[in-house]
C-alpha cells in the first residue's frame, strides 16, 4: 500500500481510519521541520508510537513525575539505555525496577498522547512503511484505532472548552478554602486528585503541565473541572513578574488573520477535494468577498507566496476608525464564513457540511492555547462559536 503526502491535504484521522479500515500493519510516520512522530499499527490497531527527535524521553518522565523512580536511578536506566539500544521499558524491568505490568501502563498512556498529539497537527508530511515493524519495542500495547479516532475527535470539542476557562499562563492557582458548592460530599477523579497535590498557590498552569506525569490535555482537563466545580481559583499574576509591554491589538489581529485564513482555505480545499479544482461553482460563490479588509483572506494556502502580507493587513484594518475597527472586521468576516459553510451545505449536502464544520474547528485549538486572555478578551472565541451556531441554524431550517 501506497500511502503519502501532507497533512494539509489529508488529515490524520482520516489516515487513521483509512488504515483501521484496510486491517494494515506497518509505520506510519508522521514529520515536519522539527518534530517527528511514529505510530505502528497491526492489523488496523495501534500497537506503538514514539517521538523520533524528543528532546526528553516521555516515559521516564512519566515515571519520574508520578514519583515512580528516583531521578538517579532514572539516570542510570537512560545511560543504560543508550548503551545498549534497547528499549527503556526493557532496560527498566531489568534493572528490576518496574514490572513489566507498570510499564506497559505507562507505556500505553505515552502513546496514547503521542497520537492525541498528532490530532492537532495541522501539516507535516506522513507516509505509510507497509509491513515495518517497531525495533527494540517488546512492550506493545493494542489500540482499537477506531476508538482512538473517536476519542481524538471529542478531545478537539473538549480542548475549545478546556481553553474558555483556564487562566492566563501568568495567573497563580490556589485552593479555594471556602468552595461555594451544592452538596456536603463531591467526587473528583483521581487526575484531579493529583492536580489538587499540586497547587499550592504559586504554580501557574504551564507550571502544573510541566509536574503533572498525565499528560497536557488531561492535565488542563482536571484544571478545568476543578475551576468550575469551585474547589480551585485564580490568585492573580505571579509576583515579581514584569508586565511586558506590547501591542495587544497588534497581536490579536494575527490571531484572526491566520484563523480565519487557515479556515478559509480548509473549506476550498475539501470542497475541491470533492469536485475538482476546475468546478468554478465554489470559487464563483466566494469571489463575491473580493472587498474590503475580505480581500485579505482569499482562501489559499497561508503558507504560499500567494498569500497576502499580515503588514498590508494590518495597516488596512487601522486605516478604519478605532471605535469600529473590531466589529467592521469581525462582523465581516462572521458574515464570510457563516455563508461559506452554508453554501457547502447547498452544493455538497449536510455529510459534507459537517465535515467542514468539523475541520474549521480544529482551527482555533492554536490561538486558543497561545493566547487565553487575549482571545477571550477580544471575544474571539465567541465570535468564532457563534458563526458555526449560526450556520448551523441555518441549515437545520432549510431542511427543515
């Protein structure tokens, strides 16, 4: 099986389900300038995943964080380790310090956020060694890859919540020593159990990503029903720390210019996917946006030298006045993609739609991660969610 390109053009769980679905064994390995990632499959299921180029080894960070072993000994297993080539996993239950039982615990959760990960990426080039198997991996841990597609796709809709709610990355947490709740009793899972050990009212939350041994998505997770369940609250900004000055409105706009681009130009290329890039039927419709600051978002790939500069855009935008600026801007562009995706659906039907919808909003994962207080403060995020709202409105009338 033939099996390569971008993930521009093809997204990961697609390759994942086309890869469950085909029953294959072999690597899939997955690269960009600076990262490269590995997920083995046997028979359709995932049994391994590694990151090639790490700048530490995941595993016995893993185990180190979760006070599992000693940093000496951890030491001495990865010199160990990189003595042999074999695998640490290995070298660890020969060193008689973990069971092989233990390790493949932490070894599946390892690759579980190896391939989470790789949800997120957004291009890269992967291709497909049929019948490579992993070396040096006698710990192998079977996935059903369909549920990983399943859990990797809720896991995008669930991160756009995580991030409305978790603080600045300058904000201190502490326990609420007064929680305002509804019942003498509460349950809380154990992650946020082991969250709870870590805040002590000078850890932001990159501090508890960096010391939680389950990974940043579970991490912000437990973070987030904490904070709404009222048990943990924002201290302020971390003392000592120097406010940095910069332009706030300056940055907010490249968050928009490259969201809405890259959302933009994930809609012409699946509509193109579907009918050929010479059905003139979608670029008819769309050039209808040619005006104005719309100009600046033609649909095209953001990484082309079709693509027009952030610099003109920027002087653009302020060429409006201050106190309509934003809502000209956003209002437009709300209007863009709202008629956008309403269109796919009248041309291509509610499967495609979907899809669309679908895609556009792994878009807001980057900028949401990035810059919390900015996005929320500039109501970026609500924008964003109201447009898909709306088209989705939109369509459940006219099918009535």
């Amino acid at each position: 099986m033939s099996l390569s390109g971008n993930l521009k053009t093809v997204s990961f769980p697609d390759i994942l389900q086309l890869l469950a679905t085909g029953k294959k064994t072999g690597i899939l390995e997955c690269k960009t300038a600076t990262r490269q990632k590995e997920v083995a499959f046997r028979d359709g299921n995932i049994i391994f995943a590694s990151s090639v180029n790490s700048t530490e080894d995941l595993l016995g960070n893993m185990l180190l964080k979760r006070g599992k072993i000693s940093k000496t000994d951890l030491e001495r297993a990865i010199t160990l380790h990189k003595q042999t080539g074999r695998q640490l996993g290995t070298t660890l239950v020969d060193m008689n310090l973990f069971s092989k039982e233990e390790v493949g615990e932490c070894l599946k959760l390892q690759i579980e956020e190896i391939v989470y990960n790789l949800f997120s990426w957004r291009e890269g080039d992967f291709i497909f060694h049929e019948g490579s198997a992993p070396k040096n991996a006698p710990f192998l841990i079977e996935l059903n890859t369909m549920n990983v597609i399943m859990e990797g796709t809720r896991r995008i809709d669930e991160w756009m919540e995580i991030q409305k709610v978790l603080p600045p990355d300058d904000v201190v947490l502490r326990i609420n020593t007064n929680p305002k709740v509804k019942r003498e009793e509460l349950t809380i899972s154990m992650e946020e159990f082991r969250l709870l050990s870590l805040i002590n009212g000078e850890r932001t939350v990159p501090d508890l990503i960096d010391l939680s041994p389950v990974g940043e998505f579970v991490t912000c997770r437990a973070i987030y029903r904490l904070i709404v369940q009222g048990l943990i609250e924002s201290a302020g900004k971390r003392e000592g720390q120097e406010e940095q000055k910069e332009d706030e409105e300056e940055i907010v706009l490249s968050i928009v210019f490259r969201l809405y681009n890259h959302c933009f130009y994930r809609i012409r290329t699946l509509v193109e996917d579907i009918v050929g890039p010479d059905n003139t039927r979608f670029p008819s419709f769309s050039a209808q946006y040619r005006t104005g600051v719309l100009t600046f978002f033609p649909g095209v790939d953001p990484e082309s030298d079709l693509m027009p500069s952030f610099d003109r855009f920027l002087t653009a935008v302020r060429a409006i006045p201050p106190s309509l600026r934003f809502h000209t801007l956003m209002s437009s562009l709300e209007r863009m993609l709202s008629e956008q995706l309403v269109y796919v659906y009248q041309l291509l039907g509610n499967g495609v739609f979907r899809d669309t919808v679908n895609a556009v909003k792994k878009e807001i994962s980057e900028p949401l991660a990035t810059r919390r207080e900015l996005v929320k403060r500039y109501s970026v995020d609500e924008n964003f969610y109201s447009i898909l709202k709306r088209a989705d409105k939109t369509v459940k009338l006219v099918r009535g």
